[in-house]
C-alpha cells in the first residue's frame, strides 16, 4: 500500500472522527437552545463531512481500504463525541437527594457551599426521608454531592436534565468572578 493511500486514510479517518465529535456536540448545544454555537458547529461539521465523503465516493472504487478509514472515523467519533460532552458537562440538573436521618445537615452545608436547596419531608420504606432538590450546573453536580455525601455517606439521589432558565452557582474568589462582578457602567436607581 502506498504512503499516499495512507494519508488520504488517515485525512478520512480524522475527519469523520470529527465530523461525528461536532455532530453529538452540535446536538448538545441545540437542546440547550444556544442558536450560534449550533450554527457555526453544523457549518464546520457540514464543511469537513462534504470534503470526506466525497473523498470517500470518489475514490473508494480504486481504494476500498477509505471505506474502512471512513467507518473507523464514524465508530470512533461517536465515542469521542459523548467522551468530549461529559467532559463539557453543559446544561443544568435536578439533583434530588434522600437522606433518612441527616437531610437538615446537609441542607446546611449545601446552602454554605453556596448552592441553594430545598428540603420537604417524605415517606419511604423504612419511615420518615428528607428529600432535598439542588438545580445546579451539571458541572457542579458532583461538588453538591460530595458536600452532601460528607454528612450521609448513604444517602440515595436522582437527577435529571432541567431547563433552568437562572441556576444559583456560589461566588468564587478567583479574579475573573470578582472582574465579572464589577459593572463597567453605574446602576440606575427608579
């Protein structure tokens, strides 16, 4: 096989592997309703997957080894794909935590941790629960829960996606949360 058949594999590959990546991000970005960043995915995935396909077609006759460059590139751009959105973690969560015993501690240090909670009271299988629901960034799911697991190391939670249109994140006091507080321009009293 010619170094040149190689290439022009290993160009099919990559660019599947990131047309699939783009795509399942695109995706992801769409539910969310961010209108610009879906757009300007879709065009670049658009762009490099009319380059690689064509590729593809136009020569596969002469070289099937691009038919299983392409199919590579497919299989491992879906992976890379969900791999590069957990890392992303975009969107925000209920994250509903159970406790039968602590759920006012932890109600306490979630609220210090700078989260806001809410508690009621419930009925489970062994008697009385404290459910508690945090709407936080589905990249702060995992500091609630920690906090939280600190009290009650048992406790049991859920979450799910949720459309929060304003979620309470806690202020940190690194520079760009005290420059991003600043306002350039004074407020206006009414």
């Amino acid at each position: 096989m010619a170094m040149e058949t190689l290439y022009l594999g290993l160009l099919v590959f990559v660019a599947e592997a990131a047309v699939l990546t783009l795509g399942t991000i695109r995706v992801m970005v769409s539910m969310l309703g961010e209108r610009r960043t879906a757009l300007v995915l879709g065009v670049l995935e658009m762009l490099i997957w009319v380059l690689g396909t064509s590729t593809v077609i136009m020569r596969v006759g002469e070289i099937p080894f691009l038919a299983v460059c392409y199919a590579l590139g497919f299989g491992v751009g879906t992976a890379l794909g969900i791999t590069c959105e957990k890392k992303l973690a975009m969107g925000n969560v209920v994250l509903r935590i159970i406790s039968q015993s602590s759920g006012k501690s932890i109600a306490a240090l979630v609220r210090e941790a700078g989260y806001g909670i809410t508690t009621v009271t419930g009925e489970g299988v062994e008697g009385p629960v404290t459910v508690q629901f945090v709407v936080c960034k589905r990249k702060d799911m995992k500091e609630v829960l920690d906090v939280a697991r600190s009290v009650d190391p048992d406790l049991f939670y859920t979450y799910e996606t949720a459309g929060a249109s304003k979620v309470h994140r806690p202020q940190r006091a690194g520079v760009w949360s005290r420059l991003a507080c600043r306002r350039p321009w004074p407020v206006r009293q009414a």
